[in-house]
C-alpha cells in the first residue's frame, strides 16, 4: 500500500494509498470526539458554563471536532493527489530548535 523511497534526512515522497488516509482520518476522528468530550466533561464539571454557551455543548464540540479532522483528511488526500512529496508539504514547515 505505501511505496517507501529511503529517508536521508528528510521526509520522503512516499505517497499513500487513499483507503489508507480515509481510514486514519476515521481513526482519528474518533480518538479526537472522545478526548474532546472527556476535556469538556472535566470542564463542565469544575468550572460553571451558562447552558446559552453553545461552543460547549457537546453536540458542537463533537461536530466542530469531527469537522477539522475531515478537513485534515481532505487536505491530506488532495496533497496525496497532487504533490510529489505530501508528507513534507502537509507538515508545518517551522524551523527546528
């Protein structure tokens, strides 16, 4: 499914088959809803959040959760498609320390 090209020091242009993304993008859409949930369970139940705060209901946490993961997704399947290296080109390109 990967075709892997040898790393010499750098991110290689490895490009992944899309059932592959799709599934990760699945994996963590669901690790992501359930650690969102538990954080905002923990917060709910320390500090006091007026019921008209609609970011914290869970119904928009989960889907403002499962929406950034399937934009990652999507992102990350469009520069599968088009580039030659998406790894490289998904990641931030920040300098090191």
């Amino acid at each position: 499914m990967i075709e892997r090209l040898p790393l010499q020091g750098s991110l290689s242009a490895t490009h992944f088959s899309p059932r592959r993304l799709v599934l990760a993008g699945v994996a963590a859409a669901v690790a992501s809803v359930v650690a969102t949930v538990a954080i905002r369970a923990i917060t709910v139940s320390v500090e006091t959040v007026p019921s008209a705060f609609s970011p914290l209901h869970t119904s928009s946490v989960v889907f403002l959760t499962i929406l950034g993961v399937a934009g990652a997704t999507v992102a990350c399947l469009a520069l599968n498609a088009l580039v030659a290296s998406p790894l490289r080109t998904f990641r931030p390109s920040f300098p090191s320390r």
